[in-house]
C-alpha cells in the first residue's frame, strides 16, 4: 500500500511511554507521522477543532476517559476514519462488543506485531469509504437536479426515495412517494423492473428504454419512458427507474402522424385530378406539370373545352395546406369544368364559380387563385381573365414578352356579386408561347432567401424560344432546382405552356 505523505495521527492514550511507541512502530514502517496525545474528551474535541485525523488509536480504559465513550464521540465529530483499541487489558468480549458499536480492530499492546498491518489495512478501508461516500454525493447531485424523476425501489416493488423531480412528473413530494407501491405511479409490476434491470446489466452499461403508462396524483393518464437498473446501497439491493413525462410529446408525435395521413391522403386526391395527358388541338402543343412540395397544398391545373371549341388553360391555388385546400380544390376544378363547357368568356366563367364559391369559404377565409387563358382556334385569339393570380405570358417566337396577363380581379370566394371580366383578346401568332405557372415558381428562395423570381423563368424561356412546351417547363423546373439548391422547397411548383405551331386555313 502506497504510504499516505503525512499520517495525522490521534492517540488517546494516558501512557505517554505506550504512546511514543506506538508512533515509533509507524514511523520505523515508513510513516511520517504527524501525531497528538488526548486523555480526556475535552482534550479529544479540542483535538478535532485544531486538526482533522485520519487515524486514531485508543486505549481501552483510562482514569478519566475510555474507548466507549471516545467511540460515541467520534460519531458527534463526524470521524469516519479508523479506529483501532490499543489496549494491555481488554478481553476478546469487550473488543467484540466495541467492534459491534464502531471500532474497526483492536490489538494488545504486548503484540504490536499486527499494528502496522491492521492499519495499512484500515486505512485503505477508510479510503474506499471515502470515495464511496463522494460516489453517493455525486448521485444525490445529480439526482437532485435531474430532471427526469428518479424512483429507488426496493424488492418489494415499493418506493424508497424519489427526488425533487418526482413533485414536477407525478404531482407527489419525495416524502409522500416513499413507501408507495411503485404500480400506483407506473404499470409495472416488480417481475418486469427484475427483467429490465437484467436487460441492462446484459446490454453492457446500456439501459434499454421502456415505454409505460402512468397516472398522476390527480389520476390522469401520462405517457412515461424509463429507463430502468438495479444498484446496491448499504448492502441492500434496489432497482433505480429513471422516468421522464412524454405526455405532450407523444400526442405531438400522434397528431403529426396523423396530420401526414392527411396529407397523404390529400396528396392523392390532387394526382387524381391532375390531367393525365394534354388535348389534340390541331395548330397547337401543350404540356402542363405541378410538382408537389413536402406540404400538400391546393395547386391545380386543368385544360378545358370551352363554347366555340376553344380550349382554357388555367392553374389556380387554393390558400392554405392539407385536406381543405385540397377538397376546395378539387371542388373548385368541379366547377371549372361544368360552368366553362357552357361559356366562351372567361370574365364570365369566374364571376359563375365565384357566386358558387363564397358561401362555401367565407367562414373559413380560404380563397382561390386562378387565371384561365382562352384559345380560340378558330379566330386564333387569346383572351383571358385573372382573379388574383400571379400574371401568365405570352412570348413571341423570338421570346419577347408579346402580353402580361397579370392580376385584374381579387381572388375567387373571398365576396359573392363580384363581377369578373375577360381582359380584350390578342392575335396569336406561329411560334408563340402561352406560359402560366403558380406562385410557387417565382416565390421559391435559395439558402440566402432570395425569390427566384419572374425575371429568371423568362430568361430560361428564352433560351427555349422554340423548344416544344414540355422541354420549356423541365428547363425551367431543373433551374428552379439549381437555383434553390439544398433548400428544401415551401410551396407546389404548377406550369402550363402551349406553343402555337400554326393555324392553318383548314380551321377557318
């Protein structure tokens, strides 16, 4: 045993003689010894005022003093060092019966042969007692400001000691859980603590995580995650249950499954509704893609046939997220089809679906945007109409802005009786592109929160001003994606394109 640099040794002893060679022993053994003589209890109290010992070696019996009562004065001084009986006339009895009250050896002081051994040994006992007592005030640091509640239960499955979070996750003091069943706080019976205790002693140090019910002190229900051990304290064995409250998040947790089934579901319904393939019109190519966000949100996109045989092209976009916008979406597209296979003026159309529109989302200040654009083959004109939506195109051949249809109405069903107008027809001309596309498109920000923008869809479309409509729109989507690069995206992407080829004189 490593000898400790300075041995603070009390002697009570009334021999100054036995004294010094009991300290002569020690030093001959390696010790520097560093000593003091008491024969009384005033002198031993003040003895511990003055210094602090890690050794005492007592004498039995004394005129005035004895090693009984220097025992139980140790235990008001808070000495937990050793302390070995040095004594010339104690019988094996009375050694025992000190040794039952505290003493941790004792020795004749004809055989001082064993004194150098018992406290080599002593000591290194009192060295273990010390870092186990500094182990336990870490644990009750810890335990005490954690924030997880922890249980110490014992065999019997009932609750030796909780810690202040206890108060924070049941709603009872760490006085009134002890002595509980540990079942009235947690299901878990005390064959399951024994099972997880051994789960984790098996995994390594890991603590698998268990998963129970639990209720309050004012009997509602809790969600709890524990994590669960056994441990000894004082020889006796116990089982340790670290408990965190996962009420809230697990009903987060719930709601967000189901807000994603919701999504999912509404997500479906707008790829069912999405047209499948573009109409044959003669003179004219068409192509149309919405790609979805992480969101669902209410992008549609629809071809029409219209009065007159002319044909709408119109993207529209239900505010908000989720199944709602996603059933006024599809209500919305309802419409659209049934009002517009009756009219030929588009101004017409959205006044028609606005006075069908209001009623249903006043109360729940939603709108939709929209634009149609109408083609008539036959006059080859455009005409259009806009409620609120961001502003189509129309690029000539050379890819110079030839029209701006921006907004000129507010939004369908925010007010019944608005009156919708159809903006004064334009001629189409061989080589023109017709380009109409959600807010998605131009809102969508890169990592430095800068919008992509109108300006930048319109130099991709130059640079396809005679690629056919479905290459001018997987351009513009492949540069929205360059552009915004690890930023995930906010908001569905809707384009529509049709690129006039010709209108012949057999569709006069």
């Amino acid at each position: 045993m490593e000898k400790p640099e300075q041995l603070r040794l009390l002697v009570v002893e009334d021999s100054e003689l036995d004294a010094i060679t009991l300290v002569g022993a020690l030093e001959t053994a390696g010790y520097q010894v560093r000593w003091r003589r008491v024969q009384t209890a005033q002198e031993m109290r003040r003895a511990f005022q003055e210094e602090r010992w890690n050794l005492m070696l007592v004498d039995h019996q004394m005129p005035a003093f004895n090693a009984a009562e220097a025992l139980e004065l140790t235990k008001k001084l808070n000495y937990d060092g050793p302390f070995i009986i040095v004594s010339a006339g104690i019988s094996t009895e009375e050694a025992t019966a000190l040794m039952r009250l505290g003493a941790h050896d004792f020795l004749k002081k004809g055989d001082l042969a064993r004194l150098v051994p018992a406290v080599e040994r002593e000591l290194d006992q009192a060295r273990i007692r010390a870092e186990q007592r500094e182990s336990e005030l870490r644990y009750r640091r810890l335990w005490e400001n954690s924030p997880d509640a922890i249980l110490m239960i014992d065999q019997e499955g009932r609750i030796r000691f909780g810690n202040p979070a206890v108060q924070n996750v049941f709603g009872y003091s760490p006085k009134e859980v002890e002595g509980l069943p540990v079942d009235r706080l947690a299901a878990i019976r005390i064959e399951e603590l024994a099972q997880a205790a051994r789960e984790a002693s098996l995994s390594g140090g890991g603590q698998p995580l268990v998963l129970l019910k639990g209720r309050n002190k004012e009997g509602e229900e809790l969600e709890l995650e524990a994590t669960l051990s056994a441990m000894e304290v004082g020889g006796e064995s116990y089982y340790v249950a670290f408990v965190r409250d996962v009420t809230a998040r697990r009903r987060a947790e719930q709601a967000l499954a189901a807000k994603r089934e919701e999504f999912a579901l509404a997500r479906k319904i707008q790829h069912r509704l999405y047209p499948k393939t573009p109409p044959t019109i003669p003179g004219l190519e068409i192509a149309g893609k919405s790609v979805p966000a992480e969101e669902t949100g209410g992008d549609f996109f629809e071809y029409l046939q219209m009065e007159e045989s002319c044909l709408g092209l119109t993207v529209g976009d239900v505010s908000g997220h989720g199944m709602g916008a996603a059933l006024i979406m599809a209500e919305t597209r309802a419409y659209l089809r049934i009002v517009a296979i009756n009219h030929t003026n588009a101004g017409t159309v959205f006044t028609r679906i606005n006075e069908a529109l209001a009623p249903d989302l006043q109360a729940s200040n939603q709108f939709v945007t929209a634009i149609l654009a109408r083609i008539n083959p036959r006059k080859r004109t455009l005409a259009y109409a806009n409620a609120g939506h961001p502003a189509g195109l129309v690029l000539d051949r050379r890819g110079e802005v030839k029209l701006t249809m921006g907004r000129r109405d507010m939004p369908l069903g925010l007010f019944p009786g608005v009156q919708y107008r159809e903006e004064p027809s334009i001629e189409l001309e061989p080589g023109d592109l017709v380009f109409l596309y959600s807010d998605g498109l131009v809102e969508a920000c890169n990592d430095r929160e800068e919008p992509f923008g109108q300006e930048r869809a319109l130099e991709t479309l130059r640079a396809c001003a005679h690629c056919p409509p479905q290459q001018a729109i997987d351009s513009i989507l492949a540069a929205l994606e360059k552009f915004r690069g690890k930023k995930p995206p906010q908001d569905d992407v809707t384009l529509v394109a049709a690129r006039v080829l010709s209108f012949g004189k057999d569709l006069e």
